[in-house]
C-alpha cells in the first residue's frame, strides 16, 4: 500500500521540518492539495509553497488539483517538480485532451472523483490514467468524516479497472484513518491519503508506521 501523508494538515510555520519527517517516515508519497476557491470553498496554498516542499522532498510530488480549467497550470506544475499530476472529472470539459497533456509534460496523470461522480463515468479514459482518486470526502477541507460509500466505488473502480487491463491505480482521499484503511485497501485501494490523522497524531511518524503495518 502506498502512502500519501497531505500536508494541508502540516504546520506551516514549520514546513520544512514537516517535509523532513516525511522523508524520514515510511510513507511513499507527498500529497499536495491545491484549492482555488471556485471549485471547492477554500483556498489552501499555491506555487511557492510547493517549490518549497519540492526543494526538501525525497519522495515523489503527488499534487491533486482542486481547481476550474486546470490546463491552464499544467507546464507550470511540470515545472514545480510534480511527478503525479491530478485534475478533477468535474473540472474538465475535455478530460481526455487533459490527460494526454499532462503526459505530455512527463507526469503521470490522476482523475478524481467527488463523492457523487459515478466511476463508470470514466470507462473510456481509464486505460489512459495512472490514478484514479476517489474522494471520500467532499473536497475542500482536512479532517472531515470518511462517507462510507467509498467502499462501494472502490470496488467498482477495481472491476473497471480489471476488465480492460488497465493499470491504473486507486487512490483514496478524505477521512483516512486506522478506522477503514485496512479494509480500503482489501476493496483494491493501492495508495491512501491522510492528513489530520497523521499531522493531528502526537508522533506522526509513528502514526505513518501504523498506518503502513496495518496493511501489509
Ligand atoms: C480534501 C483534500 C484532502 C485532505 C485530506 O479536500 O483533498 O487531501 O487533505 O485530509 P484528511 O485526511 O484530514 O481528511
Ligand atoms: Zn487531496
């Protein structure tokens, strides 16, 4: 299971120290929540703070993007070190054209799902991507309570996924905690995003190995 410890979560007076830990953890990845205020009600941080967390991360950028018209930051993003580029279903009008873009750019591409955006919605792009986030929150803010209907639409995703063969992963965003990640990860979750849980937690780096054994 990959880990993605959200550093929406981080104390940002301490970034850099937040980052080290990361490095230092067993997590896998660095997730990155970019909010713009007009697709989801809150506005988080931009583009000088992911060239922070860039300059010290040892781990790969997974940076899931929660704006309108996301091609418009695509090269930028490229630029800022991302390795794993997310845009939303709801925000693209030519979502097949975003994908190919991003590739592009030499990332690998995401599409996430809000809660109430069916998986089957994306039968004829998913041999294109390399995650699939499912948001098991509604996005826009840390620490909000996992809605159980995630289980369902991971499983869903698991079979879309392996009836064409495709290769994507699953990725679950919101609400993750020792609570479900157990059983996300036995209805085919591949990686796990957790922000509060970890930056809440007295010892997060302990939290992360927590989170980590609970599912080998
Ligand atoms: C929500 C963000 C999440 C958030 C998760 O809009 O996409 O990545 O940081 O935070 P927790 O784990 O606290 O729900
Ligand atoms: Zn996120």
């Amino acid at each position: 299971m990959i880990l993605a410890p959200s550093l929406l979560a981080a104390d940002f007076g301490n970034l850099q120290q937040a980052v080290e830990m990361v490095n230092a953890s067993e997590a896998d990845w660095f997730h990155i929540d970019i909010m713009d205020g007009v697709f989801v009600p809150n506005i988080s941080y931009g583009m000088p703070i992911l060239s922070v967390i860039h300059k010290h991360a040892t781990k790969p950028l997974d940076v899931h993007l929660m704006i309108i018209d996301p091609d418009r930051y695509i090269s930028t993003f490229a630029k800022l070190g991302s390795d794993i580029l997310t845009v939303h279903y709801e925000a693209c009008t030519h979502l097949h054209r975003t994908i190919q873009a991003i590739k592009a750019e030499g990332m690998k591409a995401g599409v996430a799902l809000n809660p109430h955006t069916p998986v089957a919605l994306l039968e004829d792009v998913i041999q294109d991507i390399d995650v699939l986030l499912l948001m098991s929150v509604n996005p826009g803010f840390g620490g909000q309570s996992f809605i159980e209907n995630t289980y369902k639409k991971v499983r869903q995703a698991k079979a879309l996924i392996e009836q064409v063969e495709a290769h994507a992963l699953i990725e679950i965003d919101g609400g993750v905690s020792l609570k479900n990640a157990k059983a996300l990860v036995e209805a085919g979750a591949d990686a796990l995003v957790a922000g509060s849980f970890i930056f809440n937690a007295t010892n997060p780096t302990q939290t992360i190995a927590e989170l980590k054994k609970t599912v080998l």
